[in-house]
C-alpha cells in the first residue's frame, strides 16, 4: 500500500472549544445496540461535512487508531497499489465506523498476512497478528539454540550432544549385553511442540540400527546426534534419548505502510513450529517453521482486512437524508478497556480498489485530512474535548489534490471533506 505525503499528528491534551454546526443532528438516528448499555459512560462524536451531497454508493469512514501510542502512528488513506488491502485505508488503526448504503456500522479493524517470500525455514503463515500496523515484516534467522538431548533409562548409551538436530521428540531404543541395538527397538516420536517427523535420510539412520548392529558414536550422526557410549560389561537395557525444541533468535525489520521509521526489534522464532505465537516476532499469528536457517530471511507482510469484525450499530448516528453531513458516535467502551488516547482520520471514496495493477494515485478518487489524506489528529480520553477544522492545522478545504480519477466533478465533490469535528464528551 502507498500512502503519499507527509504525515502529520495532533495531540489534544486539554479542552478545546469549538462552535458545532447547528442541525446536524437530524432524524434518523440509530442508537445503541442491545450489547450496549442505554447511556454510555463516554463517547467520541464524529461531524464530517462534504462539498456536496452524500453518495449512499460510495464509501465514508470515521477511523479510529485506539492502540494507545500517543499519535506515534494512525490511520491513512491507501493512495495506490498494488498493495490495497481493505481498498482504503492503510497506517495504523483499531476501529472504524464505515457509512455506505445508508447505513452505519461499527467494525473492529483485523491485520490479514501473506508470507510475501518465503526464506529461512519459515514456510507458510496463518491467523490473526495482535499488530495494529500495516506493514512488511522481514524476519531473518539470525543463530539458532539447539535443543538440548538427554537419556534417560540404563544400557549402552551414556550421554548424547546435540550438533544439529532441530526436531523435538524422542527417540527410544533398547540394547543387547554387548551393547547392540534389538532389532525392530528403535523407534522415533515427534514432540507436541516443535517436532516433525524424521527426513528420509533420518529414517534411513534408524532402519540400519533397527536391524540389529552394534552403536557407535556415529550411529545417529544423520540426525545431528552424538553419542558417548557407557562403559560395563553387560549394556542391555531399555534407553529414551529426548531431544527439546530448537529456537532461533532472529531480528523483525518492520517496514509500515504508511509514513513513519523503519522498525527493528530482537525476538525468538521456534524450529517446526505450527502454533501461534504468544511471543515473538509477530505474536498472535502462526509462523509455520521446518528446520531454521541461519542467514536466510523471509518476508510476511500485515494489510487490513477487506472485512472488519463487526461490532454492530455506533452507540447514536444520523443519516445524511440528502444532505451533505456525517454524524456518528461511538462508546469509548466498545474500543477496549482503558483506552488513553485515540488517533482520527475521516477517510472517503468513490470505490474500493483492489486491483493490483491500479499503482497511479491519480487512478483513485479519494479524501482524508489534510491536502494529502495523511492528518490524523490525536485526542485523550479522559476529558470532554472538540477539536474542529483548523484548529490544529491548515484548514480542511475542497479540492484536494487527491480528487482526481475516474469521477464527474460531482463525484469528487461528494467525498470532498470540507468540514469536520471530533468531540469526546461524558454522558453520565
């Protein structure tokens, strides 16, 4: 995704007075929904004013970035592909209330991965990332921690060290006085949690010992395995040699689709893994793992989901009715609990895009704060506070330099925002 322009943040810290256009509250309110109390506690007001009439065909956003981060990122407009993910809107952002059809509805944003390239022993992905950011993540293997063996039980082996092998499970076997292996012993058990099952050169390793033929510290060499033989003159016995997972430390080079730094942070990545990580370099998602490679790398990138998880009707809301205005209202509640601040963008549109080929902005007619859709503002929540246009910054005018595209004049002028305000304000 491309976001054009130079981004720009507003924290509101204190009251802020702003006049409110009489009669935006019109008929046609939908309040609350049954999950909801009567009256919330708090709620955030969105007014957006537009050139000229609402279009029901088109689409309308009030986007909200509810991840506490004091304005270090927010929501933007896609400007071109062909990354487009949801078709609109890109950054950083939780929630949103989208007007289309003549209809207000609430949604909880979600992040959808692709494995951009695969690399490194990192081979598919799937899940839902904690992460609120749109981005690229490139995740390099940087060493690996090697599963410590042990034995345990009595007969020929009596230690064994690990010097490559990345599967977590056991491997039982039993021995003769001599110290040979009983034929058919051998056999091999994937572990729950970072095992897989033997490669066929593996497997080959324990058919020979299977067979019956005396051990060597060689004799699971194919497996990365050492082993150090026990001295006595009778070795018979019964022998489990467990093997923990691997993990890798790696490095996650985040590269946000939007405006804003290039991230680099330190976690651990575990071998043959297929469950979802509660740590790690994107928690939340399954980074599905084989054998890790040092050096190699791959590359998974997080787009909004074209479908949000919806949280039914805003708290209050008005239709537009032929009009040109936008009102709705969320209860803070339904944005988490213990929300400090939250980051806003009005995004619109004539159309979703997702075709992959469309990479000219000037193929997309779309608006967002600011001249370049790129001017979120942040506000606390625990104080009832309005900010307007051009309060902050350069007034919200019409005929921005993103209205462009396959739009009449009055189509672009329908998604024109050229008014706006944001209160947040106690109800009870």
């Amino acid at each position: 995704m491309m976001a054009i322009g130079r981004k720009r943040s507003f924290i509101i810290t204190g009251l802020l007075t702003a006049a409110l256009a009489a009669g935006l509250l019109l008929g046609g309110c939908a309040r609350g929904g049954e999950e909801e109390p009567i009256v919330p506690s708090r709620v955030v007001e969105f007014f957006v004013t537009f050139a000229a009439p609402i279009q029901d065909a088109f689409y309308y956003y009030m986007v909200i970035d509810a991840d506490g981060d004091f304005g270090a990122d927010g929501p933007l407009p896609v400007a071109a592909g062909p990354n487009w993910g949801n078709g609109w809107g890109t950054g950083s952002f939780t929630h949103y209330v989208e007007y289309h059809l003549g209809r207000y509805e609430l949604y909880r944003a979600t992040l959808q991965p692709q494995l951009a390239r695969a690399g490194g022993g990192i081979t598919a992905i799937s899940g839902t990332p904690l992460s609120t950011d749109a981005g690229l993540h490139t995740i390099t293997v940087n060493s690996l921690s090697l599963g410590a063996a042990t034995v345990a039980g009595a007969g020929a082996v009596a230690s064994v060290t690990n010097t490559g092998f990345q599967a977590a499970g056991t491997l039982a076997l039993r021995t003769n006085a001599a110290g040979e292996v009983v034929a058919g012993s051998v056999s091999w058990t994937p572990a729950a949690a970072g095992g897989r099952a033997l490669t066929v050169a593996e497997q080959a390793a324990l058919t020979t010992l299977n067979s019956g033929v005396a051990l060597n510290p060689a004799s699971l060499a194919p497996l990365g395995l050492t082993l150090v033989l026990a001295p006595g003159a009778d070795l018979s016995g019964s022998q489990t040699i467990t093997v923990a997972p691997t993990t890798a430390a790696v490095t996650d080079r985040f590269v946000p689709e939007r405006l804003g730094p290039t991230v680099t942070t330190q976690s651990t990545l575990p071998a043959n893994n297929i469950s979802a990580l509660e740590t790690g370099p994107i928690p939340g998602m399954t980074i599905v793992t084989g054998d890790l490679v040092v050096g190699q790398s791959a590359d998974i990138r997080l787009e909004p989901s074209a479908l949000g998880q919806s949280l039914g009707f805003p708290y209050d809301s008005t239709l537009p009715q032929g009009g040109s205005t936008l009102y709705a209202a969320v209860d803070l509640s339904r944005l988490g609990a213990n929300v400090p601040n939250i980051s806003v963008n009005f995004i619109s549109t004539t159309e979703l895009v997702f075709d992959p080929a469309v990479v000219n902005p000037d193929e997309h007619t779309y608006d967002g704060l600011g001249r370049l859709g790129n001017d979120y503002i942040t506000l606390v929540t625990n104080e009832d506070q309005t900010v307007s246009n051009g309060d902050l910054f350069a007034k919200e005018e019409a005929n921005d330099p993103t209205l462009v595209g396959p739009a009449s004049q009055q189509q672009r002028a329908a998604v024109d925002i050229v008014d706006w305000t944001v209160r947040i304000r106690r109800l009870r």
